[in-house]
C-alpha cells in the first residue's frame, strides 16, 4: 500500500537521494496524516458526545491534534527543501528536525490534557451507554492507526526522516491507547464497572512517556549528535585507501540535516614526499566524498617525518607507554625535536569522553611517564577529547 501510494503522488519515488524526490515523499505522508485523522476524529467526537465518554472524546482530540502535527510535519519538509542562501549557508534542512521535536511536545500536550480529563472523570464519574456500532468505530480506529504505523515508518526509513519516524511512534501510541479505550468500554459494559476515567489516565501516562522519548530522540541530531560508527569506519577506510595517505585523525561530522554532512579530517602524509603529489591527492580524495558519499569533506595535511630510525623506535615506545596508562587513548602528530641538551618529544593524545581523568591529569601523567623513559626527554602533550575507539 506504502508503494502505491508513493507511486501515484510521486515520480521516480525510490530515488530519495534527489531532495526534490524526498521532500515530495515526506509531503504525500503529511497529507495522508492529515486526511486519515480528520476522518477519525469526526468519526470518534460523533460517538463521544452521542455516548458521553470521555475516553473516546479524549481519543478524537487525540486524532485531531495528529492532524495538526501531520501539518507541522508537512510544512517543515516543505521549508527544509527550500535552498542555502545568505543567512543559512548550509541550508534549512534542520527545520526538519525541528518539526519532530514540536510533533513530540504536541504528544506531551495531548497526554498531560488528557490525563486531567481522566482525573476529572474518575473524581465525578459519569453513566455512558455505548452501543456495538460505537465499539465498531474504534476497532476501525485501531485497524487505520496500525496501519498509518506501518505507513510512517516505511516512508521514514526510505527517506531518512526522524519527523517522519517521530509521527509513526505517534502513532503506535495511538493504537495502545484506542485499544486501552476500547478494552475499558468492553469491561464496562460486560460488568457495568465505569473504567473510562481509568482507562484514560493510564493511556495519558503512556502516552506523555512516549512523548518525552520522542522529544530526547528527535532533539539529538539538534545538539550535535556524534556520528554513527558505521559512517566514521567507512570515512576511515575509504580515506586510508589512497595511496600515501600514511595515517588519520580528528575526525570531526558535522550534520545540518539529511544530505547536507560536513566533514573535516587531519591526513597524515610522508615529509619527504612531493608537496604537489600530497596536494593532489587530499584534492582527489575530498572530490571523491562529494561525489560518492556526499560529503563535503575538508582535509588537513599533515606531513610526518618517517624512515628515521631513532624517531621511530621513540614514537614505539611513547605509543606503548601511553597504551600502558589509558589502554583506549590512541596518538598522533608525533614529531621529535633533538637536540643536544634535551629533545622536545611533540604530539597529540585523543582521549574518549569517557576517560574519568582530567585532560591536566591526563597531560600531567604522560609527561611523567616520558620523563621516565629519558630525564633529557621533554614531552609536549597537546590532548583531544573525542570518541576514538575505531580511529
């Protein structure tokens, strides 16, 4: 159905990588929200009223205030796809995420709101006569929601979209909650025991639960998320790949939205190669993530001494000194300065976030511990904290 749908509103629908064909999609899913939650809110406020229950007037507000988020939805995809211009240089495709985290603050909404209905019924309850053709409603209110699930979360993962993922959550929440409402009438008609304020302050605490996750979710890619491991190891691996590329580090990602990634890495190159031979291959190398991975990637060279016996054997046993003291702590920019009354022993230390020393401590330590391997070694430690488990 998923298919269908995308294949009669959008041409060549499965070419997601083209913007244009990715915001259509992501505009198709806003519209079929919108039009599949006014149906079942004027279905559900119908029986609500008719049958004085709360749960399920609670439940059609609930499908209405989805629409408003399925507006939202479409109109944030409609404003990402505009162009980079003067005051956003990197485009708007983060209004995107935006609009999930204001879809995820609607669920909190309507979860607080319904759960001060509930109270209210539980503290002055009221008879409701539901009849077979209103339970009917809701179990055609389970059927579409389950399926708008589906829906969502296949066009999320074809497009990439955390708000179009957001709205599928919103959704399966929607099912356990009508399913609640539905449970609550079954009982209450069988036993006569009023469950609808009940019922519906449970499905509030789920659903402002919910919400909160999809907020923490929806807002990470916002704060600076770190990069997926998958994408750093293919980042490292493809660079590693060209020919006089010795080595890698300070990777830093930085995400403004699906299709616009930046990156920015420090290339480790022989000294004692050709300037204009490193030059055209960082060239090559940044030209070719634009085109195969679309990444803007910029590179700095950073051209190391090798083939120097006494450097080498002293960059072997810095490395198994510092690997000693923090086992995940990996180094680079090493350089020797000899001289003839001390050496100036120069290089960088990335150490993970989740290294409890103090960057002094961890600087104090290192010194330490290269003073030791000579008192006429002078240790310059600069340390980056960052993720460097598969650096």
């Amino acid at each position: 159905m998923t298919n269908l749908i995308l294949r009669a509103f959008v041409r060549d629908y499965k070419n997601t990588a083209d913007p244009a064909v990715r915001e259509r999609c992501g505009r198709v899913a806003g519209l079929v929200g919108i039009v599949t939650n006014l149906l079942l809110f004027a279905m559900k406020i119908t029986v609500g009223v008719l049958f004085n229950s709360v749960s399920i007037t609670a439940d059609a507000v609930n499908n209405l205030t989805d629409s408003a988020s399925s507006i939202v939805t479409l109109v944030g995809f409609k404003l990402a796809g505009k162009p980079a211009d003067a005051h956003h240089p990197f485009g708007h495709a983060r209004i995107e995420y935006l609009s999930g985290v204001i879809v995820s603050f609607i669920v909190v909404f309507l979860g607080l709101e319904l759960g001060f209905t509930s109270v209210q019924k539980i503290i002055t309850p009221e008879e409701n006569a539901l009849t077979p053709a209103a339970l009917l409603v809701l179990v055609i209110s389970i059927l579409v929601k389950l399926w708008q699930c589906l829906f969502y979360r296949r066009v999320g993962k074809l497009i990439h979209s955390e708000a179009v993922f957001a709205t599928s959550n919103d959704s399966r929440n929607d099912v356990v909650a009508t399913s609640a409402v539905l449970a609550g009438a079954l009982i209450t008609m069988w036993t006569r025991v009023n469950l609808d304020g009940y019922m519906g302050a449970l499905v509030a605490l789920f659903i402002v639960v919910s919400g909160i996750q999809l907020i923490l979710s929806t807002a990470d890619p916002l704060l600076g998320q770190a990069p997926d491991s998958s994408l750093v190891r293919q980042i490292r691996e493809k660079i590693l790949s060209y020919e006089g590329i010795i080595g890698m580090h300070d990777l830093t990602v930085h995400n403004y939205g699906v299709g616009r990634c930046f990156a920015s890495v420090h290339c480790e190159v022989d000294a004692g190669r050709d300037i204009l031979e490193s030059h055209d291959c960082i060239d090559n190398i940044e030209r070719d993530f634009e085109k195969d991975l679309g990444i803007h990637m910029v590179i700095h060279l950073d051209p190391v001494v090798v083939g120097d016996a006494r450097t080498d054997t002293l960059k072997v046993q810095v490395i198994d000194m510092v690997k000693a003291l923090y086992p995940a702590v990996t180094l680079h920019d090493f350089r020797v300065v000899w001289g003839k009354t001390h050496s100036n022993v120069v290089f960088d230390v990335a150490v993970p976030f989740e290294e409890a020393d103090s960057d002094e401590t961890v600087c104090r330590r290192i010194c330490d511990a290269v003073d030791a391997l000579d008192p006429t070694y002078r240790a310059v430690v600069t340390v980056d904290r960052g993720q460097t488990e598969i650096l």
